[in-house]
C-alpha cells in the first residue's frame, strides 16, 4: 500500500480516487445547489442578475456585448427567449447517463460555435423550433420528469444559460410534486 492510498470497506483504495471522503454523500444528505440557493433565497436574485446581463450579453466566450434583453441578435443569433426544437426521451447514449426511460433531451436552436462538423446542424445553425418563455421551458422539464425520464440533458444549452436560471425559482417548489406551472 502507498503512503497516501485509504482503506475504505477493507479494500486499498488509491487516494486520488478516495478524495478522503470528500466525494461521497449519501442520498438523503445530497442537496443540489439549485435547490440550497433557491432554500436560501439567492435564487431568485441571480436570476434577476442573469436576465440583466442579457443587456450587454457576455453570456458565452464571443462577448457580443448586444443587447439581447431587448432582442438584439449576436453571434449565437438568439434574442431574450430561448429557441426549443425539440424535447423527448433519448435513448442513444450510455445505459448509465440514459437510465430506464431516456434521458430527457432538450435540443436548443441557434448556436455560438459555428462547427462545421456539427451533427445537429439544421438545429444549431438554421435555428429551427420556437421560442419559449422560462415557464415554458419549466414546464417542458417537468413533462420529461412526467413520463419517467432519468434525467435532463441540454444540448447546445450554452447561450440559453440565462432562460435556465430564470425558471427555477417558478419550478422547483413544483417539480417534486408534478405540478403543472401556470
């Protein structure tokens, strides 16, 4: 055994991988952050900072600095609301990050990255789907959560990051309990 590896359940495990414990938390004693700062009230405030950063957005590496508040378009082509194309249940990747029932897939429209090898090109380069409000895109979230998918996955979710601060002061208090938002 090397001088910094951990005995954990009689096996040696290599320190690097142990973190001392600092890793593993039971199930009933992990909180997410989202749901402390919403506990603690921070959540509301940071969406508040988030929509006002749109003014002179900043959001992703180009620093377009538009004013996207009021719907001015930058590189990622995107004004205040975020654009959905589409939002199902995804079963095309690993066992583990899909679960039983799908990952529960967002696919964004519009993109800041321009790649040219991009596989969702139609999404991320000619914009397709429509735009939602943050209630309605807490409302698409919950509707996965619904019907059983395992988890959210948000595919060029880069540029919409403020839309997903906004919603959840207005979804969490909803999600456990499978409310519809109004």
């Amino acid at each position: 055994m090397r001088p910094f590896d951990c005995i954990v359940n009689g096996d040696a495990t290599p320190f690097e991988l142990n973190g001392g414990g600092r890793f593993t938390l039971s199930r009933q004693d992990f909180v997410p952050a989202y749901v402390k700062a919403f506990e603690e009230g921070v959540l509301h405030e940071r969406a508040q900072q988030a929509i006002e950063a749109l003014r002179s957005c900043r959001v992703c590496p180009r620093d377009c600095e538009i004013d996207r508040f009021n719907n001015k378009i930058g590189v990622c082509k995107s004004g205040r609301l975020a654009r959905v194309a589409s939002a199902f249940p995804h079963f095309g990747e690993e066992d583990c990050l899909r679960g039983w029932n799908g990952s529960g897939t967002i696919f964004f429209g519009w993109c800041n990255l321009r790649c040219v090898f991009c596989q969702n090109f139609e999404t991320s380069q000619f914009g397709e789907g429509a735009e939602v409000t943050a209630c309605e895109l807490a409302q698409i979230m919950l509707d996965l959560q619904r019907i059983g998918c395992h988890n959210i996955n948000f595919v060029t979710p880069e540029h919409v990051v403020p839309r997903f601060q906004t919603m959840g002061p207005r979804a969490l208090p909803k999600i456990s309990r499978g409310q519809r938002l109004r």
